[in-house]
C-alpha cells in the first residue's frame, strides 16, 4: 500500500502502492467468478455476468467507469437515485444513523487528519490497530530486510512523518490546512489516490 516514506536525508516521499489491485480488484474478480461458477482460468461465457453495485455520489459521477471484464457489470444506484454526498448524509442523520466519512481502508496515509480524529475517536479497536500498524511498519517489510534489502529510511501512515500516536490531529481542526483534508473515497474502480491501478 501507498505509505509515506521519510527518505534519510529528512525529505518526505511516497512508497509504490498497488493496494487497490492487490487487495481489492484481484479478490472481487476471483470471488465474482467463483459466484458464477468459472473460476480462473475458466472462460466465462459471453452474456454470464454479475451486477455490481458501486456507490458513487452525483459529486462525483466523473468516476463512474465500465468494468473492464464482460462477466461484471457496474451499476451506480445512487447516481441513478440523483443523491449527492449531503443527501445521503442527510438521509443517514433521519434514520438516526449519524455521520460517516469518506470510504477507504483503516489505514490509508491519503487519510487526512479528519478522518483519522474520527477513527480515534469513534472506533477505539479500529485506532489501536492502526497505532500498531503504524509502528510495525516503520522499517519496511521483515521479509525484504531478511533478504538483504533494508528500507532505506522510514515509513509513516501520516503525512507530518511522525508516530501516529504522536500526532496532534486536533491541531488541524476546522481549517483548510492540507493535513486535514480527506480526498475522495476509495472503491476498487475509484482509487483515491487517483494512480492508475495495477490490474494484473
Ligand atoms: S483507501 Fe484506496 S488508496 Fe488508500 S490504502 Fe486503501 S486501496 Fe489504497
């Protein structure tokens, strides 16, 4: 996945992600064709196909995208239904449902501080998780270490570069500042981080 790399010389890079491919697109596909009976590499016959339902938002219909397969076919009820973001939310808050942030994984580092305040604050097991993650990953993979391939440097999940249990994510608050932020939500066809993804 996509994490914040703090190179040795103190800059701040961005370490190669293929998270939307891996852990999304690859098991949907695989779970698709094993509803419909032809697993891989089994051809799918042509007119067999499922219907997947992917909410997008009228704010953001630009996303909306085919699929790239003839066994699945993309639907977008929410655009059909014309409901944008604060329409959901609002239906949401009638059904005592409360508020939600924007979708992604737990730990995605294009989280702005935002949506990391509302895990901490509203899903404690959810937040130590992350806290854990955050600080298991901070010199790379244990198996390219053993391999003679060390991370040159440190990876973080927030942008300021520091242990997430270390970050002020309440100094952001209410303003415009970019670590507070959170882009679009993430769908397997919609990454947030708005790369092309890895497929294959
Ligand atoms: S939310 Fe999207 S960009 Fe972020 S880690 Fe998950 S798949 Fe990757």
């Amino acid at each position: 996945m996509p994490l914040f790399v703090k190179n040795p010389d103190g800059t701040r890079g961005m370490a190669r992600r293929q998270c939307t491919g891996e852990y999304k697109i690859k098991p949907l596909k695989k779970a698709i064709r094993q509803i419909l009976g032809y697993p891989h590499p089994t051809r799918v016959p042509r007119g067999v196909f499922v219907d997947q339902a992917i909410g997008i938002s009228t704010d953001e219909f630009h996303r909306a995208k085919d699929s790239d397969v003839n066994y699945t076919r993309n639907i977008f009820p929410l655009l059909d239904l014309g409901l944008s973001r604060s329409d959901c939310l609002t239906l949401l808050r009638e059904r005592g449902m409360g508020t939600v942030v924007k979708s992604s994984c737990i730990g995605c580092p294009y989280s702005g501080s935002s949506r990391l305040r509302f895990i901490r604050d509203t899903d404690p097991h959810a937040w130590t998780d992350l806290v854990e993650f955050d600080k298991a990953i901070r010199h790379g993979s244990p198996r390219a270490n053993a391999n003679g391939q060390p991370l040159r440097g440190q990876f973080f999940v927030h942008r300021s570069l520091q242990p997430l249990d270390q970050v002020d994510l309440d100094a952001t608050r209410g303003t415009a500042n970019a670590e507070e932020d959170d882009p679009d939500g993430c769908s397997p066809f919609s990454c947030r981080s708005g790369s092309p993804i890895p497929t294959a």
